[in-house]
C-alpha cells in the first residue's frame, strides 16, 4: 500500500508545479500588475527549489564522507590497537634476549667459580688470585650491563638517593658527609640498584676543645700537688733526710 501512495506522489507534485507556473497567466488576465509579481514569487520559488535539490544533494555527500571517515577512524584504531600488541611482544622479546645474553655471560663467571671449589688449593695466595681474576671477569660482565659501583669517598656529601645512612658518628669530617663505606651499592643507567651503605659524621664533638684543656690543667695541678706532697713529706720524714745525707 506503501508502494501506491509514493507512486501517487510524483504525479501529485507535478500537477502543483504545472498549477503554479501558470498562476501568473491565470492571474494576468485579472491583474497584470499583481501577475508580475506573482511571477517573481514563482521564479523565487523555483530557486528555493533548486537550491533545497542542491542541498540535499550535499547532504547526502556529507553523510557518506561521515560514513567513510567513521569507516577509517574504526579502521586506524584497530590498526592501533594491534600496533601496540605487536609493540609490547617486541619489547617483552628485547628483554628475554638481553636477560638470556646477561646470564649467558654470567654462567662463564659461576663455572670460574666452580673449579676454583672443585680444586684442592695448597697455595692460598694462588687461591685468592684466582678469585681476584674471577671477579675481574664479573666486573667486566657488569660494566658490559652499563652498572656502575656506587662507593663515595670519604668527606662525599650525603646523596639521599643514592647513599643509604647506617648510622651516624662524631667525626673531624664535615657534618652530613660520608664517613665511610659500610657496603657499596650499584646503579645502571643512571638508576640505583642499591644504595650504598655509608656511615655519617655528625660533626666534630663541640666541647672536645674544652675537655682537652680541662685535662691539661687537671694534670698540671696533679703534678703540682704531687711535687708540694713529695717535698713535704720529705721534710717531716727524717729517715729520708739521714738516707739522703749517706748517700752523699
């Protein structure tokens, strides 16, 4: 029933557009003047019509460049999507390879390690060189790895990210600096591993000055008292008197 009534419409909207353009001569023959004017809003309305016919003409292109632009957007996310999967393999694959490669190397340094246990070492001096070439070799590994020993020199400013402070003590050294190196720690790449572990001074004691000059006299006036002791027990002793006067 649907199909009948779309197929009237056609006829229906060209018998409107015969009726109107030829309502200026029906009106002409009453009003000539009116039928001008009339004739202007037929033109008008023509134009408006053309211009409609126009425009949904551009609608339509519109809706289908939407329609593909949705399309691609749809198109490039799931393209994304599957870029970062693939980028996350590569990246997990990167790491077992060098993880693999970095133990590959240190298996050579634990079978070092290993013979040196398995041999019956008389000379020890012989024992410990092989351990010190042993961890020349680990170093090596390491240094391969871009890891760096963390290990400041004494008089160092405390690093809060990279010294860890055991303990602190009363030291010549200036405050807050490092007073010596309990552990090392390690950094790679510009990261810490580990923090070294580092004593700290607090300063040197501030009445230690004092106390030195306190003993001193303390033991100029022992000294003195002794001596004034000695003398006068020497006077009223006359045993010591006649033991010196026999001597002589």
């Amino acid at each position: 029933m649907s199909d009948n009534d779309g197929a009237e419409e056609t006829p229906g909207e060209d018998a409107d557009l015969a009726a109107t353009a030829d309502l200026p001569s029906r009106v002409g023959e009453h009003d000539e003047e009116l039928a001008a004017a009339v004739e202007d809003l037929v033109a008008e309305v023509g134009d408006l019509r053309d211009r409609v016919e126009d425009l949904e003409a551009d609608l339509d292109d519109r809706e289908a460049e939407v329609e593909d632009l949705e399309s691609r957007l749809k198109r490039k996310q799931a393209d994304f999507q599957n870029y970062k999967k693939r980028r996350k393999r590569k990246e997990a694959e990167i790491r077992d390879r060098a993880t693999e490669d970095l133990v590959d190397r240190l298996l050579d340094v634990r079978d070092d390690l290993l013979r040196a246990l398995e041999d019956d070492h008389d000379d020890v001096e012989g024992l410990r060189e092989g351990v010190r070439m042993t961890l020349k070799e680990f170093d090596r590994v390491l240094d391969a790895e871009n890891v760096e020993e963390i290990a400041p020199d004494p008089g160092t400013a405390v690093d809060p990210n990279r010294h860890e402070v055991m303990m602190r003590v009363e030291s010549d050294r200036p405050a807050d600096t490092v007073v010596e190196v309990y552990e090392p720690g390690y950094e790679m790449a510009d990261k810490v591993l580990r923090a070294a572990k580092v004593t700290v001074s607090e300063g040197p004691a501030e009445d230690s000055d004092e106390v030195v000059e306190q003993g001193d006299g303390a033991d100029e006036s022992g000294n003195r008292d002794e001596e004034e002791a000695g003398g006068q027990a020497a006077d009223d002793d006359p045993a010591a008197g006649t033991a010196f006067d026999d001597g002589t």
